[in-house]
C-alpha cells in the first residue's frame, strides 16, 4: 500500500488543468472540501489516515486548502477517478 495525497483542488471544477486540477471536467465538482473527499473516499474503499487542514498545495502554497492522506495500493490517477466519480459531478 501506499501512501497518497488528496488535494481539493484536484476536484476543483472552476481550476483548470494547469492550476491544480487532475480530473476531467466531467468528474470535478463546484468548491470541493475535504469533507466531501474524505466521505467519497471512504465510499471507494479507501482508508483514510489523516486530515491535515493546514496543508497547502505546491501550486497553490497561498491558499490553504487541506489534504487528506490516504492508503491506496492502485495508481494515483485510479485514486482521482475512482474519488471523483463519487464526489457526484456533473
């Protein structure tokens, strides 16, 4: 298993791709928090290890945003799809 990370903005429908976004338009969602991630988640099957409110993302280090630390043995982008699809976009 490894250890992933979960940003907000990886969900973030109004970002676009070069801004922090990781999944299709299809899947991202409007104002995504952590919450809603870790839920979605935990929905997937994913064990959720840890919420850090403070964190900020390396693209967006003046916007705390938070990140969710997770275990997940498949890729990352597995990971985003399988979240995103739960978060219930458009």
């Amino acid at each position: 298993m490894a250890i992933r990370f979960l940003y907000p903005c990886y969900f973030d429908a109004s970002l676009t791709r070069s801004e922090g976004r990781r999944v299709a338009m299809s899947l991202a969602v409007s104002a995504p928090n952590m919450a809603m991630i870790s839920r979605a988640a935990k929905v997937c099957g994913v064990s959720v290890l840890d919420e850090e409110r403070d964190a900020h993302h390396p693209a967006q280090w003046y916007k705390a945003g938070g990140r969710i630390r997770v275990e997940y043995a498949g890729s990352k982008e597995d990971l985003l799809r399988s979240v995103a699809g739960k978060l219930g976009g458009k």
